[in-house]
C-alpha cells in the first residue's frame, strides 16, 4: 500500500511540476498592394491586402517558360479607374504589363503592343463595353511612356512585390 501511494505521490508531483507549454499564434501581416498614379492630372492612390478589392485593382504575376529552359517574368497591373476621375458614364480600365520584368526603367511607345499577349505595354479604356468605348495608348510618333520598376521582388508565398515610380 505504501509503494502505490508513492507512485501516486510521484505521479501527481511529475503533473504539477510539468508547466504546459503557452504557444502563441502571431498574425502575419498581409501582402499589401500599393498603386499610384496621375490620370489626366489626377492622383490616384490604392493600398490594400492583396486579398480585397481585386476589383478595383489587381497585379498578376506570370512565369513563362521558353523552349531553351529559361524563363521571362511578366507582371500585369489593372485599376478600375473612377468615372469622376476622366468625367465618364462608367469606371475605365487602365493597364500596363512588364514582360520580362526586373528592376529597371522601361520606355514604351509601340503603338499596338497592347494587342499582344506577351509584350510590355499601357493602355486606358474609357466607356468599356458601349459604342462610346475609346482606347488610348502610347505611339511611336510621340515622346515614349516611362514606368521606372524601383524594385521587384517576391514575398514568402512567391507573390510578386512591385513598387514603380513615374506612372
């Protein structure tokens, strides 16, 4: 009887000596998604998680494959331009891509590129979807579209970090 009450003793003294280890659950921050922009003289600021308002503004990251084993990145951004802010019936699209992107300055003026899959290029879009609809983009006979990609890089989950200046 008096080695059971021993090992109960020792039992009990082994639960109240062992403490339970306190795990604490650390929120990660979002990915958040930055755009600025001057559209016909107006400012256009956007932030937010790249989870929410996908429909006002979105980036897509894309890694082709080319048949020699390499690779080209391209890098697509779409904003839902407000109707106020070009005095239209309804928002407009304003895109650029960046084919092959890295952390540099890139002039465009190909007046179709836009029409191209794979090519970096801008457009803007106005009363998308009607017989008013208008599509302006850069050309060859004017002074080129500078976007000047300032740095470039990719979080944890392989997402795509882009801050630009000169949009």
């Amino acid at each position: 009887m008096k080695s059971k009450l021993i090992i109960f003793c020792v039992i009990i003294s082994l639960f109240t000596a062992c403490e339970k280890e306190h795990t604490e659950v650390i929120a990660k921050d979002s990915y958040i998604q930055y755009f600025q922009a001057n559209i016909a003289g107006k400012p256009i600021n956007i932030e937010g998680p790249i989870a929410t308002n996908r429909d006002i503004f979105h980036g897509s990251w894309t890694i082709l494959g080319n048949s020699d084993g390499t690779s080209n990145e391209m890098y697509t951004v779409n904003v839902k331009v407000p109707k106020e802010v070009l005095n239209t019936t309804i928002s407009s699209k304003f895109q650029f891509q960046i084919f092959d992107i890295k952390a540099r300055e890139y002039l465009i003026n190909s007046k179709n590129a836009f029409q191209k899959d794979f090519s970096t290029h801008i457009y803007l879009v106005t009363e998308l979807g009607t017989s008013a609809s208008k599509t302006f983009t850069t050309t060859e006979s004017k002074t080129a579209f500078k976007i000047s990609i300032s740095k470039y890089q990719k979080n944890q989950r392989m997402d795509p970090f882009l801050l630009s200046e000169g949009i």
